[in-house]
C-alpha cells in the first residue's frame, strides 16, 4: 500500500463490533418480516450469520461501502439456513433483510 492510502484503510472491526451489527441486522429484518421469532432461534440464527461473516471477514471489509453486494451476498450464503431455521419464506426473508440493511 502506499502511504497515502494507508491513512484513509479502515482496521478490521472487532468481534464484539460484528456481533453487535449482526444482531441489529436480524433485529430489523424480524421487524420487517413481521412475525414472532422465538428467541432460542434469534441467537441460533445469530450465531450462524456471525460466523459465516468471520469466514468471509476480508471479502465483506473490502466491500463495507456496497451494501448492495452485500445484500447480495446475504442472500447466497445466509438466507436459506435463517429460513429454515425460523421457517419462514426464504424470498420475504432476503427482501425484509435488503429493507432493513439498506441494500
């Protein structure tokens, strides 16, 4: 990297921080969705989005500034297990989520 560019890199978030976020994604998107979610199946779901986010921790920090990507990107590689974890529609899912991440 080049000097200058090396003042405007943004570090890694912490784990704590990617939790937090992670949470207040699924908190949206269960607002959205409009239906009860038991909250045995919000901290499963929970746990599975935040660990496929550290498995692609490199990938999602270059792209923080699109959230369509990421969007998009939620919809391949989390969607489905959310919806069968909580059993609901996987398409009402991936649009209450866009709605609720801004993507």
């Amino acid at each position: 990297m080049k000097p200058s560019t090396q003042k405007h890199a943004s570090a890694l978030p912490s784990a704590r921080k990617i939790k937090r976020a992670c949470e207040n994604e699924l908190y949206r998107t269960v607002k959205r969705l409009g239906v009860y979610i038991p909250k045995e199946k919000l901290d499963i779901a929970e746990k599975l989005y935040v660990q496929k986010v550290f498995l692609n921790l490199m990938w999602i920090h270059e792209n923080a500034s699109n959230r369509r990507l990421l969007s998009d990107w939620w919809d391949e590689n989390v969607s489905a297990e959310i919806a069968e974890l909580w059993d609901v529609n996987r398409e009402k899912l991936c649009a209450a989520f866009r709605d609720a991440f801004g993507g």
